[in-house]
C-alpha cells in the first residue's frame, strides 16, 4: 500500500480511531458531556478529511477497495446522519436508566461498517461491513436492556439478520462457484454467458440479506417491531447510515456487473419494488403509533429507490443518490421531532400524543410538517424533486409498469401523512408540561439542527441545482 | 472420494440437526463438536489439509472449549451437579461416539490409503495464507479485529449486572 492509498483511506481510519478514542475516554472515566463533544469533533474530522482527500480520488485499493467520489458521496452523507443522530443522542440517553457511554462506541463503529460497505469492490470487504454494521445494530436495538419491548426487537433482529447473512454467504459462494473470483470487476468480466444460471441463482440469494437490510417486500416483517423497539435515535440510525450504506455496495454491484443487462434480475427488481410500495403504503394507512408508521413509509421509500436503480443509467444513479439525500434529512428531523417530545418513560409514538401540537409547541410541529410533507412528496420540499428525479430516470428507460405503480401509491401515500398533519391541527388535549433538567445549550442545539435541516428540506425542493451539480461533480471521479 | 465427503455431510447435517433440537446446552456442545469434526473431515477429503487442520484448532480446539467453561461457571452448586451426573446418562454419550467413530474410520481410510487417482487439486500451504492474509488483505483483518471489540463491548453492555448500593429506606422507592 502506498501514500496515496492510505491517504484515500484516512476519512476511514479516522472513523475507526474515534470508537477507539472513545473507549479510552470511557477508561479515564469522562461524563457523557465530554464524550459527546469529542464524538461530534471526531466525526467533524472525519468529514474534514474526506474533503481533504477528495482531490486524490479515485483511488483504488486492490483488492478490497475503491475510494471514488460516488463512495465518497455516500460516506459524507453517512457521516452527515451521525453528526445528526449523535446530537439527538444526548438529550435522549440523559433521561434515561442506562448508562449512555457505550453507546458511542458501538454507534461510531456501525458507522465505521456502513462506510465500508460504501468503497468495497469485494465480497470479503462486502461481508465484513455488514456484520459491523448488523452485530453493533444487535446491541444498539437492545441497547435500554430492561424494556421489554428494546429486547423483543433486539432478539429479532439478531435471529433474522444472522439468518441473512448464511443466505448472503451461500449467495457469495454460488456466484463464487461460477465465476472463480469475488472481485465485483472480475466477476463481470468472467461471466460471458448471457443467462448465468449460476450467477442469477447466487444473486437472488444475496438479495434476500440486501432486501432484508433494506426492508424489501417480503423482507420487511422486521421493520415495523424493530423501528417500535430500539431507542428513537437508533430507529433514526437504521433509517439511514445502515440503508445508505447497504444501497451504496448495491449500486455499486449492480454498475460493475451491469445488471441491467439480465431481464430476470431486472423483473426481481421491479417485482420487489412493487410490492414494497404497494404492502408500505397500505400498511401505513391504519397506523396509529408513529414510529411504526414511519417504518411502513420506509419500505415504501425503498420501493420508490429500487425505480431509480433499475435503470442503472447516470441519471438514475444521480436521482437515486440525490433520493436518499432528501430522504435521510427528512428521516432525522422527524425522528428529531420524536426525540425531543419523548419523555423518561417512553417513546412519543401514539398519534395522539401529537393532536394540537402546533398550538403548544409551534417550531417542533412545523419541523414535523416539513417533513411529512417531504415524504408525501408535496410540491416545495426535496421530497417532491427527489420523487420527480426518480420519475424521470424511470422514464428514460420506459419501465411503465412501476412508474404507474409509483404514481398511484403515492397518492394513496399522501392520506396517512395528511392524517398526522391535520391530527397536529386539532384542538389540543390538556397534558402535564415536562419538565426540562438538562443544559439549555443542548436543546438549543437540538433545535438549532432541526430548524437547518428544516431550511435545507426547503432549499432542496426550490433551488436543487448546486446540489445536483455537486453529486454530478463527485460522480465523474471514478 | 467422493463417497467420504458424502459420509461426512451426513454426519454435519445429523449433527447439527442433533445440536439445535437437544434441551441440555452440554449435550448440544457434544453433538457441536462432532458437527465441527465433521467439517473438517469435509475438507479433508476435498483435499484441504490445512483449513481443516484450522477447524479443528480454532472451533472444536478453542471455541468449544470456551463453551465448556462458562458453562461450567454457571453450575456451581451441589445440586445441579448431582443433576449432571443424572443427564450423563450413556444414551447421552453414545450419540456423539459413533458418529466420531464413523469419522475416525473415514480419516484411517483417508490416511492408509495410498493416492489412486491424481487429484486436481492445488496445496495451499499456511505460508501462502499468512501471506496473503497480512498482505493484501490486511485491512480485513484489522477490520475482523473491530467486528470482534464489537461484540464485545456489545455483549459486555448487555450482559452487565448492575449493583444497586441504596440504603434500605430507600429501597422501597424502586
């Protein structure tokens, strides 16, 4: 390895040093405070340094990796969701019975994992993410260890996410059996059949970990108990970096092996996002519990990314890229939101925790609105491009079927985050005010975030254009 | 050979059939380690010698062997260890045995029998693992390294006990 390989990997070894610095922290005995601090500077370096390093890429890693500008899109992105998600960690673990300390090492090293699953061109460096990203997941969803509910989501995805990863490895090793190699770019090169029977069985197989982690249909079963059991902060956690990071290795695989040139992966493809937006959507229109419905809404959104992937032009990659920008800000605010109106004994799920909050507290229920908004996809916020984006990279391709399927479960889409919106209307409900024990300076920060992401939501859906250029100019480095 | 590898895939496939449906965790660890044996034989016979030399160190050498011991740990008291000796009954043993035994005659046969066919198969030696492993693919193993302090601050969060000091006034309150 020479100085420009390891220069390329040093947002990378950052992130691996910050868990470290973190335990030594935790060794000398500092508060919750000083360890927040440092975490946030930590991942602030980390972003430094991925800016530092950008006029080096590309630069490949043989065997295991390739720092390009897509992989360092996605990392930023990750890394942008940690800053977020580390901010919202302080308020919430304060009033709670654990001990939050250790929390940060395993957050920063489920971070360390989703980023490497973004620059792996193997299935070794694949496999390794993804079990950093899922064994920190397994202690993060069970992290408040006497609630019933925490430990319910933990034990299940343990089972289901260690069951995915046999299917991943025998996925692997059926591709592996045809090819001869686990380079994502030697296996492209070796298959020279046009229906590798193989190669598709393989693939298939590895779908079900990829879909599991995305929360396919039918992989989703998970979501909804997991996204209700874990602490708000790890729902949003999961939400994001872990589906970032597992969508970037699988645009990545599908570049490199081209596959939109096999019609039966494409018809999987299209059949699961299908199905994803169609099961999402209708199992989001009765729900009462907010989280669970934000669940639902995910395996929607999902379904929603699998259009601009399939195409696997630029301008489905950049649409798909600039998607999961607009909806992981959206993702945070309103898990932002959860978290602030959460209280020691509880998460604030039930619907009617929320009826007249934008009488009592005006700022956290316009944030709230901004974001369903942007996930309805109404015109003005990200989601409404982003959604657009997609459209038209689908467009391109004339792949109408899901296109029409888009169209119509959007609409239906529109009625259950209506419903929340017009719930946040109502004549209030007269309820105790909670009483605040924490340092002002992290409710100021908590809102100040908020309000930017807010502001950036907006900014998205009206002046899209430095953003899509920025993306543009960060996927020509490869 | 392709009739010891398919002797020894039913004996992984029975084996850990057995592992998952036993009650007792000791008597799931006995057919575990045959299951792992059985494995290695596997390789053994696909002519591997070195990775199946590897299983055997590595799971049914140290992995077992810390099963064992917190196990062990668990049971201290007078009783449990009378119920132990109740559980040890021969039909608890006698399983693991003849499917060992069943692999030990596979691995004689393997050993005595002088090589009939050429096999197409290339020897890889454990210098060529250590090299590539520290090598080009060293940043996966440092990243294995973190996989590991992973499940265990993991683990150690989970499994903590919490000691509770309060005085006796005031532990009515929780």
């Amino acid at each position: 390895m020479n100085e420009l390989q390891l220069l390329a990997l040093l947002p990378f070894i950052v992130l691996a040093t910050a868990s470290i610095v973190v335990i030594l922290l935790i060794a000398f005995r500092q508060s919750h405070t000083v360890i927040q601090v440092v975490g946030f500077l930590m991942m602030c370096m980390v972003v430094f340094a991925t800016w530092y390093v950008k006029d080096t890429l590309p630069q490949a890693i043989p065997p295991l990796f390739v720092v390009d500008g897509q992989g360092a899109l996605f990392t930023g992105m990750i890394i942008f969701s940690v800053l977020a998600i580390g901010l919202f960690s302080y308020i919430y673990f304060e009033d709670r019975e654990e001990n939050p300390k250790e929390y940060y090492i395993l957050l920063f090293l489920g971070t360390l994992g989703a980023a490497i699953l973004t620059i792996s061109q193997h299935f070794i460096s694949l496999f390794i993410g993804l079990e950093l990203l899922s064994v920190s997941l397994y202690a993060l969803i069970a992290y408040l260890r006497n609630r019933n509910n925490a430990v319910e989501a933990g034990m299940k995805y343990l089972v289901l996410a260690a069951l995915t990863s046999a299917f991943l490895l025998f996925g692997m090793a059926l591709i592996y059996m045809e090819t001869g190699n686990m380079e994502f770019a030697v296996i492209a090169k070796k298959i020279t059949t046009t229906s590798p029977t193989l190669f598709i069985m393989g693939l298939g197989i590895m779908l079900v970990a990829i879909g599991f982690k995305l929360a396919l249909v039918p992989f989703h079963l998970w979501a909804a108990d997991v996204y209700q059991g874990a602490p708000s902060p790890v729902t949003a956690f999961i939400g994001t970096v872990s589906k970032i990071g597992v969508f970037a290795v699988l645009l990545r695989f599908a570049q490199t092996i081209q596959l939109q040139h096999y019609p039966l992966a494409i018809s999987i493809f299209s059949a699961i996002a299908i199905a994803s937006m169609i099961t999402g959507n209708v199992l989001a229109l009765r729900q009462q519990k907010l989280k669970r419905l934000l669940a639902y809404s995910s395996i929607a959104h999902f379904g929603y990314l699998l259009v601009a992937f399939m195409p696997g032009n630029s301008a489905g990659t950049e649409a798909a890229i600039f998607y999961l920008l607009a909806y992981s800000i959206t993702l945070l605010s309103a898990f932002g939101v959860i978290i602030l109106l959460s209280t020691g004994q509880g998460d604030a799920e039930d619907l009617s925790l929320y009826q007249g909050l934008i009488w009592k507290r005006p700022v956290v229920a316009t944030v709230l609105s901004v974001a369903l908004f942007s996930l309805a996809g109404i015109p003005l916020t990200a989601g409404f491009l982003a959604k657009f984006f997609v459209l038209a990279a689908g467009v391109q391709q004339h792949m109408w079927l899901p296109l029409i399927v888009l169209v119509v479960t959007s609409v239906i889409g529109l009625y259950y985050y209506l419903r929340i919106i017009s719930t946040m209307f109502a004549a209030p409900l007269p309820t105790l005010a909670s009483p605040k024990t924490l340092h002002p300076f992290f409710y100021i920060s908590t809102y100040a975030a908020l309000i930017i992401m807010t502001g950036l939501l907006t900014w998205l859906g009206v002046f899209p254009g430095i953003i899509l250029q920025g993306i543009k100019t960060f996927l020509l480095l490869h | 050979m392709s009739l010891l590898f398919y002797i020894s895939s039913i004996v992984a496939i029975l084996a850990t059939i057995m592992v998952i449906t036993r009650h007792q965790p000791i008597h799931a660890l006995l057919y575990l380690v045959v299951s792992f044996m059985a494995i290695s034989m596997i390789f053994l016979s696909l002519g591997a010698p070195f990775s199946a030399v590897l299983e055997v160190i590595v799971y049914a050498g140290a992995i077992i062997v810390l099963f064992i011991f917190v196990v062990m740990m668990l049971n201290l008291d007078k009783e449990t260890a009378l119920q132990e000796k109740k559980w040890l009954q021969p039909k608890v043993w006698i399983g693991p045995s003849i499917l060992a035994l069943v692999l030990l005659i596979e691995m004689i046969l393997l050993l005595l029998e002088p090589p009939s066919e050429k096999m197409l198969v290339t020897v890889v030696t454990p210098r060529q693992v250590a090299l590539s492993l520290y090598g080009e693919y060293i940043i996966a193993v440092e990243l294995g390294g973190f996989l590991l302090m992973t499940g265990i601050v993991g683990a150690a969060h989970i499994g903590k006990h919490t000691k509770r000091n309060l005085h006796r006034f005031l532990q009515n309150n929780h």
